[in-house]
C-alpha cells in the first residue's frame, strides 16, 4: 500500500509534468494523454448490434438515466480480472 506521503510527492510530481501547481486545476483530458490511456464515449460502445445488451445499457445510461452515470472504467480483456472481489463490483467488463 502506497504511504500518503509516497502518493502526495507522487501527485506533485504528475501535476509538475502537466505544468500544473500543486493547487491547480487538472485536466482529466490532458492526463489521460500524458499517460498514453484512451478515452472513449460511452455512444461507441453501443456500435455494432442494436439489439445488444451492452447497446441497450448505454441507450439507458444516454437516453432515460442521465445522472446516473459521469464516468466509468472499462477494461477490456482479463485486465478487469485483477482487482479483489470489494473493488469488482464497481467495474464494467466487456
């Protein structure tokens, strides 16, 4: 487990990379480019099949349910196998 000293002079030194003050206002956008993680809107994720259950999911999260959602973390492939079973439950497997 990483220490909170560890992982404040770890966050300093990220924000330092990007520019940024210790106090100032990060860009999820840029970070995810620095460290080379893709982004992708959630309406690709109904492409392919209609009739799909994952396409009927992201129609509920886009059309009825608005505010239920703002971000998630989608691994692909056995990735998403790796955390404990308390940390699973707030994963979306694909």
């Amino acid at each position: 487990m990483i220490a909170k000293k560890e992982a404040e002079d770890l966050a300093e030194l990220s924000r330092a990379e990007l520019g940024l003050t210790p106090f100032g206002r990060l860009e999820p956008a840029k970070l995810l480019e620095k460290l080379e993680i893709p982004v992708v809107a959630l309406s690709s994720l109904a492409e392919g099949d209609p009739d799909s259950a994952l396409a009927a999911a992201v129609r509920l999260l886009m059309e009825q349910e608005t505010s239920a959602l703002s971000a998630a973390t989608v691994f692909i492939g056995p990735e998403g196998n790796c955390s404990g079973p308390s940390r699973r439950g707030s994963l979306i497997l694909v």
